[in-house]
C-alpha cells in the first residue's frame, strides 16, 4: 500500500515539466515538506499564543544531549536517544518550574545550560565533534523513503493528539484561571502539547536543523496573526504559510544550491515581513 502511494507520487510529479521534479531526491523532500509544514504550523499557532518560543529553541539545542547519550549507548541511529532525552528535559523543565518556584523562561533557561554544555562536551571529547555538525543546518535533501514514512505516521498521530487537547490548549492561552476553574487537568493539557512538540521538533532536527527549527515554528504563526481575525482563521492561515513557504524555499535552494531549512526561513521571513506591513501600513 504504502510502495504503491510512493510510486504514484513519483510517477505524478516526475511529469511535471520542471527540472528539480527529475530527481528522485527532490521528490521525496517536497513529500517531506507537505508532511512537516502543516504540523509546524499548526504547532506554531499554540507556541506563540503561549510564548513557548523559548521552550522549542531550548529542546532543539538539547539534541547534542541526546545525540551524545547515543553515542554513549552505541546507537546506530540516535534519533530515538534524542527523543527519550527531549520527552525527560519536558518533563525536567515542568519539574523545576513548579519545585524551584522559578518562571518559565528562568527554569528552561537553567535547564537548557546545563545540557546543552553537557552535550557538546561528551560529543566534543577527543576532538571529533565535527561529524555532529551536520545537525546544525540539517539536510533535507537527504531525506529517504523510510523517513517520509516516518514522517507520515509522526504527523498522523500528533494531529490526533493535537485535535483532542486543541479546546483546552486554547482555554488555558485565552484564560488560565479559567482554564484551571473549569477542569482539574489543565496543566495535564499543557504538559501533552510540551511534549508532542518536544518530539516533533527533535524529529525534525536532522533535516531541518537546529539552528533554524524555531524559526519554522514561530515565523508561519506570526504572520497568521498578522492576517487572521479569529481562532480559525489564525490556525489556518498559519498552515498555509509554512506550506507555501516551505515549497518556496526548497525549490529555491535546489536552484540556488543553499542549505534547504535555512532557505525555507528566509520565505518564511518574507511572507511575515509583507504581512507586517499590511498590518501597520494604512
């Protein structure tokens, strides 16, 4: 079924009269894109309603730490050493938050120090830290059949998990001490989405990287705010935009031979900055 899907996909955009959709490769990345943007910016639109900008940033640099427990572990592949350290620094940040009577930006801060300094120093030891930089700027023309796969079913179960917790994620944004009067589990809420965005973020590090993964997350849900007049419209625009600047940059850096995640924030930029004036222009 799924060898099936792929073929036609091939099959349909290999027809298309451009140069970039001759390559297999290209074909798999805007696959790719088409899965990873609209969870980006769904998962933007709550980020930044929330200020949760900080946490993104903190659990993508935190990956040298999951990289390195990989490493540690003789992990052929350390994605899933880097997911297991991004659920347990979610639930550090929590704890800390709540125990050391710190703000949130002061806890994931704290946090985020520690280790991300514990990480480059195991992966930095012996001088071989050059093979991890890779992660820095990702690559999403390295992409393969497997991870779209992986992708697929990645988004499939965040957007199930994103649909069941979206009223109460939205309650606790628009109103807090409501949100808490209303319901016993709202910080339960809260805590789910932390960590769904933990493991979406750190799932997207290796093709993306993790110098620019923030920026995918905050930029497409920025300019929606700066376009939408309600809920709905916000969520939607927002998908739009990291879908049509996704597509945008990839094409673009296969012309331009530049780092593909990079190039997808500089559309992103774009599109903001031009939603911006619209906003403050008469």
């Amino acid at each position: 079924m799924i060898e099936s899907l792929l073929a036609f996909w091939h099959r349909a955009v290999s027809s298309l009269p451009f140069e970039w959709a001759g390559y297999e490769f290209m074909r798999l990345a805007l696959l790719a894109v088409l899965l990873i943007s609209p969870l980006l910016g769904a998962l933007g639109t709550v980020v930044v309603a929330n200020r949760m900008a900080f946490f993104s940033e903190a659990v993508g640099h935190a990956a040298f730490t999951g990289i390195a427990i990989g490493v540690i572990l003789g992990l052929a592949d350390p994605m899933w050493s880097m997911i297991g350290f991004a659920l347990v620094l979610t639930l550090a940040i929590a704890w800390v938050r709540r125990r050391g009577g710190l703000s949130s930006d002061t806890a994931i801060g704290l946090v985020m120090a520690f280790t991300v300094s514990l990480g480059i120093v195991i992966l930095s030891r012996g001088g071989d830290f050059a093979r991890y930089t890779n992660f820095l700027i990702g690559d999403m023309l390295a992409i393969s059949t497997r991870d779209v796969v992986w992708l697929a079913a990645l988004g499939a179960v965040s957007a199930g998990l994103f649909l069941v917790f979206f009223n109460r994620l939205l309650l606790a944004t628009m109103s807090p001490s409501l949100a808490r009067s209303r319901t016993k589990h709202a910080g339960a809420a809260e805590l789910v989405f932390a960590c769904l965005l933990a493991v979406v973020v750190t799932c997207a590090l290796p093709w993306i990287g993790i110098l620019v993964i923030n920026a995918l997350l905050i930029l497409p849900a920025a300019a929606a705010r700066n376009l939408a007049r309600n809920t709905a419209g916000f969520f939607g625009w927002s998908i739009a935009v990291a879908l049509v600047t996704g597509m945008v940059g990839l094409i673009a850096s296969f012309y331009a031979s530049t780092a593909t995640g990079a190039t997808i924030v500089l559309a992103a930029m774009a599109v903001y900055l031009l939603t911006l004036l619209r906003r403050v222009v008469p």
